[in-house]
C-alpha cells in the first residue's frame, strides 16, 4: 500500500517539474532518490514488495566482517574494563531540526539507549556524562556503573546554547581519567553537532596530551566532516563518523558498545581486586552509602566493609573496592572469544546441494527457508556445525546470544533437548 | 607499472593507473606519432603531469636513434617545483628497471633571483635589481677592468664556472631549483649560468612561458633548442593572454620622466667616453655600418635581452644612418620623447591603429618607420659600448625603445591607446599609452613553426574549439577527458534566487541592489553554517567585493558570519594577501572555520589551491565577465570579429566562464577530495553560458541542481556532505573501475587487438 502511494506522489511530482518552484521539503526526498523507479513488477504485472530485509543484512554481515577483520581471525585481547566519557555537544547547532524533533531530542534518546546496551555489553565498565555548552564544558555525571543515575541527569539537561569547544571538552574529560586505575581502558566518544570549535588555546597540543595519556577519542558528527576531529581520532586510534540520518546515528553508536581490542601497552595481565557483594535481603531496612537514603531491600552488601550500595557494579564509597557481580564477570566473556562469522549460501549452488533439500529449515527458529516463488529464499551457513540458519537468527546469535545452537547441540546433546523443551 | 601502448613501453611509477590517464597517454602517443599539436583537457587531479611526463620519456626511451628533448612550460615557480619532484619519482623508477641507460638529464630554469647562490647579491629587493647586481660583478669589462683594479668586486661563483669552462657540466639526474643551488654552492661554481649553459645538453627542460613566448626572454635562452622537441605548456587555459601580455607595452607619464632621466645620464657617458675613448665610440659606429646582423661577435658573455619582436620580423640590414652616431641616436629618442609627452597630455580617449600613429610620428618628430624598428636593437649596442650595468635603472629608456621597435615592426593585429586617465576613478589624471596586441596568434606562431609538437594541456580548455581559432593553429588531436570517479564527489549548483524568490545575479543594473546584495549575503550566513571548515567565495570584482562587504558590514550579515566562521580578504597587496591566506589555513586546520573572500582573475583564483579541508564550498558570486567599458578589450573584440569571425558575446562569455571554471575547481585537486561549487547567478541556468563550462564539471550538474534557491541549495548541500563524510571504496566498484592494475591494462590490450581482427 505504502509503494503506492509514493508512486501516485512520484507521478504528482513529473507532472509540475516544469514549475519547480512548489516542491515542498516534504515531497523533496521523493524527487532526489525517486524511490518509486526501484518498483518492481513480477510477471503477472502485480507489484512486487520491495524487500529491505536483504538490504539490512548486508549491511549488517559488513559491519561484521570489519569487526572480525579487526580481530583478524586469532584472538586478541579486548579492553573489557572502560572508563568512558560520552561528551554531548549541545551548542547552538544542536537545536537544528534536521532531525526529527530536535539534534538534541534524537541525541539523547539515542545515547539512552546507547548507555544501557553498553552497561549490557560491558558489565565491568563505568561511563560519566560531560556535556558541552556556550563555550564550556561542565560534568554531567562522575564515572559510575548505574544507567539510571546518568539517564537521569541526562534528560534533566536538554536546551542548546552558545558555541562549542573541543578542547575544553578534552581537557575536562583527560583530567577526570587521569585519576582511573591504570588497567582501565580511557575513552571518550563525542557526539558533535557543531561545525566548528572555538578554543581558548592550541587544539594540537591538548590532542598530543591525550594520546600521550593513551585516551581513545572518537567522534560522531551529526552533520559533515571536519577536519580537526578526523584529526583527533587518528591521532588517538578512535573511530570517526558522521551520521547520516537517525538510523545510522543509532548504529553508530551502538557500534561503539562492544569493548574495543585492548593497546598493546595494557596487555600484560594484571590481577585485580574485587568484591562480590551479597543481594540484601528482602524488607531489610539500611541506609544506603551512595544515596544517603533509608532504602527497604533491594541493595547489596559490601563484603569488605558493609556498606550498603544500591546498584552493581560501582566502588565502593566506603572502602573503594571495585564491587560486581558473578554474572557480569560471565557476560563479559563472549568478548574474547566471539562465535565466527557464518558463510553466506550462494542461492544458485543450493539448488543441486543435498544436504540443503535435507532441511529446509533454519536451525534456530525453525522456520522454513524457503522464500517467495518456492524458491530457496537467503540463509547462511556455520563454519563448524554447517547447520543453517536465516538471516534473522544470525543476527540474533551473534548480537545477543553469543553462542550458536548447532555447536552447541554437537558437543552436548543433552542440552539441545534441554532448549527444545 | 610497465606497460605498453602501442609500440611504446610506458613506465609508470606507480601501482595503478587511473582509466583517464591511459587514455590520455593513448592520445598524446598518437600526437608525437604524427608530429603534430594537440589540445588535451583533463580534470585537476587526475594526475596529468605524470601521464604526461612518464609517456613523453618512454617515447624517448623507445626512439633510442631520434632522442626528443622535452620542454615543459610551467606559470609558477611553484609548478615548477612539483613537476620536477615528480619527474625525479619518475626517473628514479625508470633507471631501477632499465639502468643507466635511461639515466636523462632534466633542469629547471628560472630567474638570477631564484637560482643565485651569491649572498650579496641576493640582498637585491627585487628581479631586476638582482639581475642588475649580478651584472655588475659578471659583465665582461668589469672583469677585464678588475685583473687592474683588484678592488672591484667580481662573484667567485662565476670567475669559478667561467674557469671550469667547457669542463662545467651537470652530471645527469633531475634537478630542481633547490638541488641546482647545492650543485652550484659545492662546486663553486654559478648555478644560474651553469643551467643556461646546460639547457642545449639537457633532455627535459622546465620553465617558465616567457622563457618561449616572449621574445625578448626567448632569443636568447630557448633559441638553441632543436626542432625535435616536444613544447608542453601545462594549465594553459591562459595562454592567448600570456602570448599578448608578451606584445603589449604600457607607457605612462612616469616612465617618459624617467626616460629623460637616463637619456640625461647616457648623454653624460657618451661626452666622458669622447674625452676618455673616442675610438670606442668610432668602432660601434663601423660596425653600425656594416650592419646589426653581426652583432654577435661584440657581446660575448653579456647577453641583453633580445629584441621584443619576432624572429622573422627582426631585419638582417644595417642600421639607418640618422642613428648611427650615438648623440645622433640620443637625439631622435629625446624627440620621440617629446611626441609621447604630447600625446599623453590630452583630454579625451584616443585610439589608433600603429600605421596611423607612425606617419603622425613622422611627419610631426620626423622619425621615420625604419629608424623606429631599430630603436632597440641601437639602444643595446649603445648600452654595451657605454658599458653601463646598472640595467635596473635604465628599464624606462628601454620600455620606449620596446614600445619604438614594436610599432614600427607591427602594422597589425595591434593599437595603440591613449587613455588620459582611470576610467573608476575619472578625477585623478593618469595618463597611459598602451600599445596593445589584439592576435594571441603572433607571438606563439614561431614556437608551433619551430617545433616538432606543441601540446597545450589545462583542466579547463572548453570550449575546446575556440583554442585553435585564437591561437591559428591546427590540432591533430584535441580531446577533452572526463574524470572516472568512484562517487560522484564533486556537487556543482546553479543557484538563480534568493529564499525570498527574488532572482539573483550581478548584471551590472541588478548588482547594487539591495534585494540581491541581502540574498547574497543571507546565501552566504546559511551555508557558513552547514559546511565544515572551509569556505571560499569569489567575486566579480575588487571594486564589488568591497561595496558588497561594506554593505554586508552595515546590515550585520557580516557579524553573522563571523558568528560561524572567520572571515579573510584578498587585498591587491600580495604580502597581507599572503598573510591571509597563511591565518585562514590555521583556521580550518584548527577547527574553528574560516570564509577567504577572494577575486575571480586575482592572484588567489589563479595559483592557489583550496583542496581537502582548505575548501569544502566554493561560491561563484556572478558572472566573471571582463570590464566591457575597457577601450583595450573593446579594441580586441574588434580584432577576432574582423580576423577570426569570434563573435563578441562568445568570447567574452568564454573569457569570464573559464575564469569561473578556475575558480570553483581550485575546490579540488584529487580524487579523494570533495567539494561544492554554487555557481549564484541567474544567467548560469541559461544554456549558451552553462554549456561554456568544462565538460567534467557540467557531467556532475544534474538538471534538478539548475534553477535553485537558497533554501534548496543548503537542502542539497547538507544531503551531500553528509553522504561524502561516509567511508568509502578507493578503487570503485566493479561497474565503473576506476583504478586499473597492470592486468586490467593487458586485458584491454588484448582486447583492443580482438577488435581489430574483427
């Protein structure tokens, strides 16, 4: 239905090309990428869906390859303790609307979701919010392991003034990871609005200083490339990117939520002290060391000193131990040793494939892998277990699952009727 | 990478050969083939020089028994320099896989102010008083007279070339000005004259235009280059304008004061000379009598410039006999004097064809046609015989003789134009009287006669057919080569109205209004904007830039841009321009941004490049047309309609579109980069202008960029930016290749020869 109707606007839009002059912002994306030329007829002169799906997966499959280029097949250490600073631009250029509501409405929502991904993905790390406004870099939030805390302080912030400056930024968030244990991990990712930075002083010396203190800056902009960032993130090993629209700021970001391979400085092994607090009991009544409030339940002991925190993982205000829990230590796994890409079928080769007639489902979902026209839609293959699996299950087991159900199955049987029950 | 066109082997110093390049090697091949000319257009940074350069030494490497000596003709100093650097790339990859064998010899050749090694001498201010003080310590009666005089200064860098003689030579190598100087400091020996002895000896010789085009400079340093040469002049689009600059003389009221001057001082001389030497004096005026044609044995080491007519034109005769005597000769200058002093003293504009001008000459100073083609040429004796060497002094006296020789020798193709004062500034009297060469064809005629080929190469040659007819010569190739790109990095714009709809242009009864000056202005506060770094504007005039940043300052568009981005002007002083553009660079380097506003036909527009980040949007305010009003342009128009049948408004419109194309493709000089270029004007959208411009620009002009306005423009230019910040694949993808490896080059080969057997 939709289809149709971008085509009745595309032939609106032939019709008064003469006169130019009425094309609205609204009808104008129609008129550059003439979305209604991709439409495809079948043989029996019925439109045919335009499917994304296909489209979306390679862009995924790519940003898995680069991930796995990265890695560069044998295993490599990954920093998994990040000390990071997300620097959020909200000069004037902010409140453009370009998208939609506002740069800054989109910005925040986004990096709300960002933080709890990252959190998700990263259980030993902290992040601290530093946000830049007339001129000024001022902390959002100090380094700490609780999503809510820096959401909220996030939200509570959103109006765009005055002019940007990098280097304040970078000043303010090198001073504050001068002072991170040294197997920490220092980053920054900044999300730029601006166009341009006014500085009280020279830029390059405060971007020598940070990659003196080993400190990954990466940059997203929201509007064009500039030079001094792509500077600043060569210099300093980060990664440099300007969003095109909304969807690909949100994966932008989320491209920087699993933990970057670790410099070769930091990786010798080092042994650290941590805690494993106990969930408090329910309807136990303590005042909690971090909020300075009487709270019933729901908190965790520090085994050193027994405080009361209320969330995991922190340090402990108290004693300064380093408290998580067990399962994040677990989660942080699948890091170092991440399940290999899997090969794409060929569509043309399946046809005559045996094991392919075999089944002719995926292994995951179960679901047919056969496409429209009874003919064998896209799927992809494991290197180890050579099970198939559709495109949606891929994504799935390498994003969120972390282990592939076919291996799984191969080693311990037992377990695969376990998952089936 | 080796491969091979035709019969050639081409060495290529790099990996991968861009698809343009070959072609454009394919093309130059079959223009040595044929030893003809040709006129090739190819976009900046397509790596032209390279092509050029490594197809024209491996022609010379395959023809081992007919040996071509290259002649690369640079605008700049600074081109100069690149194209040697990249010469010596070439070169070196050439003897890694040949050997010796392909060892050449290549030089640079430049002024005494860029070349000498001589400390004091060098302290000299500017070109010719350089020259002068080189002179000085190096004319060959001052060192006759100094084995008397130990006290007079003599350059130790000279007495030691001029010892080492015919043993001074350059081993081969390529050598660029720098590496000529540390040649010359270790040898001792002066590198300036060394290069000019070693221009007959080398195979690739870089200079500059005047070096071939004008014939003062060219007689006496291009004139031992054999026929088998190939004549390169590399960024030519300018060319018809350098070959007429060569002809054109300028005499204004200061130069006839100083004139009188040096007449006063030459005077002076000959009577000290009549009380010292008479018997100097006697000889030049034998040897005046049996005729100029012999002068050749009277110099020696001190050459003059030579005369400013052609070759062809100089005559073999002896000297009139009313200027045989020096005071004789004194005399007629001093009258000719006069007669210009007169004639600058009017009232009004005068214009006047030479022939008509010489008989007025004659019947009112009584100096004829012949004496006036002579005038030069018996300057030059005198000047040798008085042994003056303080050349720096004496340019006025030279300029009138320049100006005597030219329009006795030119009975066309030439006016002369008495202007009594600036036209934009009609209350400060200013007189000038210009000698002006309309046919760009006279001065380049006896390089395409002499040489084997002539290749005339730039990035913006469109109209490519109107070249030949301006310049009177016929091509055996002429080719415009678009450029293959791996995304279409370049965004060209016709942006015709402002956000209010007003439409907006420079058409000289639109260009002060306020509508149009605020549209401008307001175009200008919105893009500054959105486009990161650097901005570049160029403008018609220096006269309109100012009324409009005035205009701009008092109604706070300016504060508005300063608000995004720093704001730098092109003045006329060449040290603050520089100055400007060294802060602006800082500017973008830092982050903070920065607007150059500079003039189209100015120094900025011509020589600089605004690539990567130094210019991400280049805006075209209006159209560049010349000054229409101006007598001289007037004249010329003139001229090609009668001559050539060019019709007024197409040469103009060709002059001012290539001016435009100059300017927005400074934006971009590799295939890496990108950029904007927002042609604003209304009379770009009309098809007689646009169709004007480089063919590589007008591919990337899509017909929904034609007719925009601002609103639009920023709209498209935000899109853009954002798609060209995105990574992306530097050979291209498989429909459009846009980096061949040396197997894409076999297979082509192969398959070229598959054609042909069919």
């Amino acid at each position: 239905m939709s289809n149709q109707r971008k085509r009745l606007t595309g032939e609106r839009e032939d019709e008064d090309d003469e006169d130019a002059e009425g094309i609205g912002e609204w009808e104008r994306a129609y008129v550059d990428d003439r979305s209604w030329e991709e439409l495809q007829e079948d043989e029996s002169g019925l439109l045919r869906p335009i499917d994304n799906s296909a489209i979306y997966h390679a862009q995924y499959r790519r940003r898995l390859r680069m991930l796995s280029a990265a890695a560069a097949g044998t295993r490599i250490q990954k920093g998994l303790i990040r000390y990071l600073y997300i620097v959020i631009d909200f000069s004037r250029a902010a409140a453009e609307m370009d998208f939609r509501p506002s740069r800054i409405a989109v910005m925040a929502k986004h990096i709300e979701a960002f933080i709890r991904e990252f959190f998700d993905q990263n259980p030993l790390s902290q992040i601290g919010l530093v946000s830049i406004k007339n001129g000024v870099a001022h902390t959002l939030t100090d380094l700490g392991g609780s999503p809510e805390t820096h959401i909220k302080a996030l939200m509570g912030k959103l109006e765009a003034l005055g002019d940007s400056s990098l280097q304040n930024a970078l000043e303010l968030v090198n001073e504050h990871l001068s002072q991170v244990p040294s197997y920490g991990h220092r980053e920054v990712l900044i999300l730029y609005s601006a166009l341009c930075t006014c500085d009280p002083g020279d830029i390059m010396e405060t971007i020598q200083k940070c990659k003196k203190s080993k400190l990954r800056c990466s940059v997203i902009g929201l509007s064009a490339e500039m030079f001094i960032c792509k500077h600043l993130c060569q210099e300093t090993g980060g990664l440099y990117s300007v969003a095109v629209d909304e969807v690909h700021l949100k994966d932008l970001l989320l491209e920087h939520a699993p933990p970057p391979p670790a410099i070769a400085e930091f990786a010798i092994a080092n042994l650290i002290k941590m805690g494993f607090p106990q969930r408090a009991a329910e309807g136990s009544m303590a005042i909690c060391s971090c909020h300075k409030e009487v709270k019933i339940g729901a908190g965790y002991m520090c085994p050193r000193c027994k405080a009361r925190v209320c969330d995991l993982p922190t340090e402990c205000t108290i004693c300064g131990l380093t408290l998580v829990s067990s399962p994040h230590l677990a989660r942080s796994y699948h890091h170092l040793f991440p399940i290999a890409p899997f090969d794409e079928v060929p569509a043309f080769s399946s046809l005559n494939d045996s094991r392919r007639t075999l089944g002719k489902s995926c292994f995951g979902c179960q679901q047919s892998l056969i496409g429209t026209g009874n003919k064998p839609g896209p799927c992809v293959t494991c290197r180890k277990c050579k099970h198939y699996f559709c495109l949606d299950c891929d994504i799935y087991i390498h994003e969120s699952l972390h282990n592939c159900p076919g291996c799984e199955s191969i080693h311990r049987p037992k377990s695969v009727s376990l998952m089936e029950e | 990478m080796i491969f091979k066109i035709e019969d050639v082997t081409v060495y290529f110093p790099y990996d991968n050969i861009y698809p343009e390049q070959y072609e454009y090697m394919v093309e130059l091949k079959r223009t040595l083939d044929a030893k003809g000319h040709c006129l090739l257009e190819m976009p900046t940074g397509t790596g032209k020089t390279i092509a050029l350069l490594s197809l024209i030494t491996s022609y010379r490497l395959s023809r081992p028994d007919s040996p071509i000596k290259l002649v690369y003709c640079t605008r700049t100093v600074h081109e100069m320099e690149k194209t040697l650097a990249e010469l010596k790339v070439l070169h070196d990859y050439q003897v890694l896989h040949l050997g010796t064998q392909a060892k050449i010899l290549a030089i640079g050749l430049s002024s005494r102010k860029n070349l000498c090694v001589n400390t004091k001498v060098l302290a000299a201010e500017n070109r010719d008083s350089v020259d002068a003080a080189c002179r000085k310590r190096t004319a060959s009666w001052v060192r006759a007279l100094s084995t008397e005089k130990p006290n007079i200064e003599l350059c130790d860098y000279f007495e030691n070339y001029e010892k080492a003689a015919e043993n001074a030579l350059l081993p081969p190598g390529v050598y660029t000005l720098e590496d000529l100087r540390a040649f010359g400091k270790n040898r001792g020996w002066c590198p300036y004259f060394l290069a000019r002895h070693m221009v007959q000896f080398a195979n690739v010789i870089v200079y500059s235009y005047q070096y071939l085009l004008d014939p003062k400079v060219a007689g006496i340093i291009s004139k031992e280059l054999q026929k088998e040469s190939v004549v390169v002049f590399d960024e030519a689009h300018n060319i018809d304008n350098v070959c007429i600059e060569a002809l054109s003389v300028s005499v204004r009221r200061v130069t006839l004061e100083g004139a009188n001057r040096n007449l006063n001082k030459i005077n002076h001389e000959i009577d000290r000379f009549k009380a010292n030497d008479a018997g100097r004096l006697l000889a030049e005026y034998n040897r005046l009598v049996e005729g100029l044609a012999l002068r050749g044995d009277l110099s020696g080491g001190d050459q003059w410039l030579a005369n400013p007519a052609l070759p062809h034109d100089i005559l073999k005769e002896a000297v009139p006999g009313n200027i045989r005597r020096a005071e004789h000769f004194v005399h007629v200058l001093r009258r000719l004097l006069q007669y210009l002093g007169v004639r600058l003293d009017t009232e009004n504009v005068e214009k006047e064809s030479p022939v008509s001008f010489v008989s007025s000459l004659n019947s009112q100073a009584g100096i004829e046609q012949k004496t006036l083609k002579f005038c030069y040429d018996r300057l030059q004796s005198l000047m040798l015989t008085l042994e003056i060497t303080d050349t720096d002094e004496f340019l006025p006296i030279q300029t009138v003789c320049d100006f005597a020789t030219l329009v006795g020798t030119y009975a066309r193709g030439f006016s002369i134009i008495i202007e009594p004062y600036d036209e934009r500034m009609p209350h400060i009297p200013d007189p000038i009287l210009q000698l002006s060469c309309h046919d760009a064809s006279l001065a380049i005629k006896p390089v395409f006669d002499r040489f084997q080929s002539v290749v005339i190469t730039s990035g913006t040659l469109s109209p490519i057919d109107l070249y030949p007819r301006l310049l009177s010569f016929t091509p055996v190739v002429s080719r415009s080569f678009k450029m293959s790109m791996t995304r279409d990095c370049i965004c060209p714009m016709v942006l015709t109205r402002g956000s209010d709809q007003l439409p907006v242009s420079t058409k000289f009864d639109m260009r002060s209004d306020p509508g149009v000056v605020r549209n401008y202005g307001k175009l200008l506060v919105e893009m500054v904007s959105i486009v990161p770094d650097g901005v570049v504007c160029f403008f018609v005039s220096y006269s309109y830039m100012d009324g409009i940043i005035a205009t701009w300052n008092e109604t706070g568009i300016l504060k508005e841009i300063m608000q995004q981005k720093l704001v730098f002007i092109e003045t006329q002083d060449v040290v603050e321009t520089t100055l400007a553009l060294d802060n602006y660079r800082r500017a973008c380097d830092c982050g903070r941004g920065a607007v150059f506003f500079s003039v189209a036909r100015g120094k900025v527009a011509e020589g600089i490049d605004f690539d990567r980040h130094y210019g991400r949007l280049v805006v075209m305010y209006g159209v560049p047309f010349q000054y229409t009003l101006s007598k001289i342009l007037l004249a010329r128009l003139e001229y090609l309609r009668d001559t050539f049948q060019i019709k007024e408004g197409d040469f103009l419109t060709f002059d001012a579109l290539r001016q435009a194309a100059q300017c927005v493709g400074r934006v971009i000089r590799s295939k890496a980069d990108y950029g904007m270029m927002i042609f604003a004007d209304k009379r770009y959208s009309r098809h007689d202008k646009r169709s004007k411009l480089p063919g590589w620009i007008l591919s990337h002009l899509r017909d929904a960029h034609l007719n925009l306005s601002t609103d639009m423009a920023i709209h498209i230019a935000r899109e853009f930016l954002r798609k060209m910040a995105q990574p992306y694949d530097k050979t291209g993808t498989m429909g459009r290749k846009t980096l061949l490896t040396q197997e894409d080059l076999e297979k082509m080969a192969e398959t070229a020869v598959q054609d042909m057997a069919y």
